[in-house]
C-alpha cells in the first residue's frame, strides 16, 4: 500500500462516517458532513498526481481509485435519496454508469485492450462534486439563515441540480462507449476458448 493508495482507500472509509454525520441532527453535524465530502474530493485530484510523482503507479491504484470514487459519490446520492431529496431513479442512473464502465474495463483488461478514458467522464465527476457540495453548503446554511435558505427551495434546487448531473452521467457513459466502440467490438468478436 504506497501513499496514494492510502488516499484512495480513505475515500471508502470516509463513506459510511459521511452517512452519520449527514443523518445526525444540528449545524455542526451538517458542516461535519461537508468537511467529508471536501476531503474525499481532495484525495480524489492528489492521489494520482502523488502517484505518478512518486513512480508509484500500481495495478492496485488502478482499480481501487475508480471503485473508491464510485463508492463516496454513490453512498451521498443514496443519502440525499434517503430524505427525500431526490427520487431513486436518479441514483440508479449513477449506480448502473458505473458498474457498466467498470465491467467494460475489467473484460477489456482481462484481454489486453485498454479503454481511452473521455473529458465527459472528468467533466461527471466535477459536475457530480459540485453539485454534491452545493447541497451540503446549502443545508448548512439553511439552519441560520431560515429566510434565504428555504428546506423546500433546497429541495427543489437539489432535485434539479442532481437530474442535470445524472444527465451528464448518461450521456457521459453513451459518449464513453461511442468514442470507444472499435475496441469494444473486438471484444464482442473474440471467440475464446471453447469451456
């Protein structure tokens, strides 16, 4: 386990501590939950730049690095979900981009192929981010300044903004498999050897 892979792997052990502080009542549980979600997104951008400084790229970093940033956002969305800030389809959206990118990236690896990573992917994971700290500054705001910060604007505001993120995601994974489907269907085409 070199540096960045600690980095990586505090981002999964952050997520259910990010669950308890979200689900916990009062102001400083609420900014407990932004300061989480901060340091998660801080280990996301250094832990690769740590990596490739240091010469210490691993086959482990590669595939802990994308479960880890699935498992943090995923378990926020699924929080918001659990208060009635946005609906579960929103969360499935996210839920099932992931799990086929992540598939689509094992078999091909499994065969030597490697999948050209997009922008889109980088841009969902600023959008997903952004709007996820948004939310959390906005409900923090919400408990001393009543007025401007409204539960049911809140609300509204998140249901929004998630769907405008789960789009992104959507279009990201269709952009994703488009711009590599001459390798994907090499994939599709190889015949292994009979079972």
């Amino acid at each position: 386990m070199t540096l960045a892979n600690w980095l990586t792997a505090s981002r999964i052990l952050l997520s259910p501590v990010f669950v308890i502080a979200f689900l916990s009542e009062g102001l400083w549980a609420r900014i407990a939950a932004l300061v989480i979600v901060v340091l998660s997104e801080l280990t996301d951008g250094f832990d690769g730049h740590i990596a490739r400084s240091r010469g210490e790229v691993t086959d482990l970093g590669k595939l802990l690095d994308p479960l880890a940033d699935s498992i943090s956002r995923l378990t926020v969305f699924v929080a918001f979900m659990s208060i009635g800030l946005i609906p579960w389809w929103m969360v499935l959206i996210f839920l099932y981009r992931d799990s086929a990118v992540s598939t689509l990236r094992t078999v091909c690896a499994t065969k030597g192929l490697v999948l050209a990573a997009r922008t889109s992917g980088k841009l969902k994971a600023i959008i997903q981010a952004t709007v996820i700290i948004a939310i959390l500054l906005a409900r923090i705001l919400e408990l001393p300044l009543p007025g401007l910060f409204r539960s049911e604007w809140i609300a509204a505001g998140a249901w929004w903004a998630v769907l405008a993120a789960a789009l992104w995601t959507a279009w990201s994974f269709v952009d994703y498999v488009g711009s590599n489907r001459v390798i994907l269907a090499k994939v599709v085409t190889h015949k292994g050897s009979p079972a």
